[in-house]
C-alpha cells in the first residue's frame, strides 16, 4: 500500500511520529483514534497522495440519502439496485447528514464498511470527505445535485432550466398571464434553476413577474400548501402555479380546494418529478418528467467504472427533461 509518490504507510507514519496501528485505524475509519491525532494524520495522508489499493471490498454499492421521501427517492433507489443487480452487487443504503451533505460521522463509518463505491444524493461532498474517500480507493458519485459541484466531482443531473423553462411556457400557450412558480429552497441549484426557467419564458413572452409571485421553500406538500394559500387569498390571485415538484404540486391543489377553486377550471397546476402518484390525482397532474430512475442508473455505472480503473471521459451527465401534459392544466376561465 504506497502514495503516489512511492511513500508506504510505514514511512507516512514515522514522519507523523504514530505507529503503524494507528496510522491503519485512521485509514480504515476505526473510532479509538483522537480527533486532534486523527486530523493530524488525516493530513499527511492528503499531503503526500496516498491511495490505498488492493484491499478486499465489499460486494456492495453504498447509496446515501439526507431523507427517505417514498415518492422520489424509490425511483432512484431502483435505479441503483438494477445496475448493481446485473453486475452481482448489493446495494446498502445509508440515510445521513442533511440537503447539502452527508453527516461528519457518516465518512468514518463507510471506511469501515469499505464498500465497492458510493451513490450520494447530495448537493456536493466537502473536500475532506471527497480526499478521504479518494485516499481509501472509494469510488463515488452524485446524483441529482442539489447544488453546484466541484468539476472534479462525479455527478448526475437533470436539465432543470429546460425543465421550468417548458412548464411556464406551457402555460403562456394555454393562455395565461398571471404564472406563480413556487420552488425549493433558496440555497439549492435545482431550485433556483428550475425559476431562472420560468423567469425566462415569462421574460420571452413580455410578460410582467410580480417578485411576491416567486417562492422558496421546501419541496414538500405542506410548503406548497402554505404558499399555495398566500397567493390564491389575492385580489389578483395567479390564474396558473408552477411548482417546483409533484408533491408541491399536491400542496397547491389542496390549499385550491379549501378556497373553492376548481383545478384547473379556476386554476392550473404544473409539477416536477413526475413522480408515480401524479397519474392517479384527479385530475391527473401535468408535470415535467425528471428521469430519476435513471440519474440513479447512470450514477451506480459510473461509481462502478470508476472503481474498474476505466477512463472516464466526462464527470458531469445532465440528463433530458421532457415536459407531460395531463388534466391540471387547461386555458384560463374567461
């Protein structure tokens, strides 16, 4: 087991002045290491390129979620599971950390488990996780980045301006003038991107966007609900909402229902995932499809090739989004 440089763990752990137990319990992610010697060594590892080869793995593909939303994140389990099936591999999943990354603890853990390679569906890994990673040999990728990761990241993601940019303007050709879009969070790339779509169809229509008509929030029903709730309660209330997802979408359907509104008679609903509930609301929902399953395929193969030692050409897949017209969007009611 030696650097890059020529450097074999013995010689990392001399110059760090340990043993070389305790230069192995740092690389295999063992918890009985101080936090202070374990930075400590963490450093001279980085500092010197060392990459672990040869040790035996686990059969496995770790895919690691901040939650578990049963609507979304089956389709990109399934995903995973397929390619991971074909080649003989299991897949553990792991649920850690929050939007943005996985929780400190989760990096030690996954050393110990030395699995094949990882999936995360993450905005990005900080850059001490990503060297750990890639000092042990532990393949990984992204998949749907939340965010805006480092181009030396391995990632899956979707075309979410094209995808807000067809759902706005999908509505404008219905005949709408008044258009709220309602969205994730603020610090999220698919968040913003998915409104800089809608701001971009509107803008190309010459048609005015009131700031109060944007929201942020979160990507689930109650979110959508609230927001939903403010918007229809004005005097100018939008005639049509795009949410930023299906289970948004859901929230703004009902908050529609509790003042009297009839969707889409009174108004019109636009969702993103295409998730399989939006085929059985009523009316069923017109969305944009966001090919989940397969950002978790593309994903689990590119962990895989990776961890073959094949050339990889392009680190970044944005995939197609394609918009699905259903029920919940029709012309505006004279």
């Amino acid at each position: 087991m030696a650097a890059r440089s020529g450097v074999t763990l013995a010689e990392i752990a001399a110059e760090a002045g340990v043993s070389l137990s305790t230069m192995s319990k740092v690389l295999n992610g063992h918890a009985d290491v101080a936090a202070s010697t374990r930075a400590r060594l963490e450093e001279h590892l980085t500092r010197h390129g060392y990459q672990r080869r040869g040790a035996q793995r686990a059969e496995t593909i770790e895919l690691v979620f901040h939650e578990l939303e049963p609507t979304w994140s089956m389709e990109v389990i399934e995903g995973v599971e397929d390619v991971a099936q074909q080649a003989g591999l299991s897949v553990v999943l792991t649920v850690s950390g929050d939007r943005h990354s996985p929780a400190p603890d989760w990096i030690d853990g996954v050393l110990r488990r030395r699995p094949l390679g990882v999936v995360l569906v993450f905005s990005d890994l900080a850059t001490p996780h990503r060297e750990k990673l890639r000092s042990r040999g532990v393949r990984f990728a992204i998949v749907d980045p939340a965010g805006d990761p480092a181009p030396d990241v391995p990632s899956v993601g979707s075309a979410n301006w094209s995808g807000g940019l067809a759902a706005t303007r999908h509505l404008i050709e219905l005949g709408h003038r008044r258009i709220a879009a309602i969205t994730g969070p603020e610090d999220m790339m698919c968040s913003l991107a998915r409104v800089d779509g809608y701001r971009s169809a509107m803008n190309a229509a010459n048609l005015p966007i009131d700031p109060d008509w944007i929201r942020f929030g979160d990507f689930h029903p109650t979110g959508g609900e609230a927001h939903a709730s403010e918007l229809l309660a004005r005097a100018d209330r939008p005639t049509a909402i795009f949410a930023g997802s299906d289970l948004q979408a859901l929230g703004v359907i009902s908050a529609a229902a509790a003042q009297g509104l009839n969707v889409p008679g009174d108004l019109s609903v636009v969702g993103y995932d295409d998730i399989a509930l939006a085929r059985w609301l009523s009316p069923q929902l017109t969305t944009v499809h966001q090919p989940l399953r397969r950002m978790g395929e593309e994903a689990a193969r590119l962990v895989m090739r990776l961890a073959a030692g094949e050339s990889v050409d392009t680190l970044r897949m944005d995939l197609a989004t394609h918009l699905v017209v259903r029920g919940s969007t029709a012309p505006p009611a004279p």
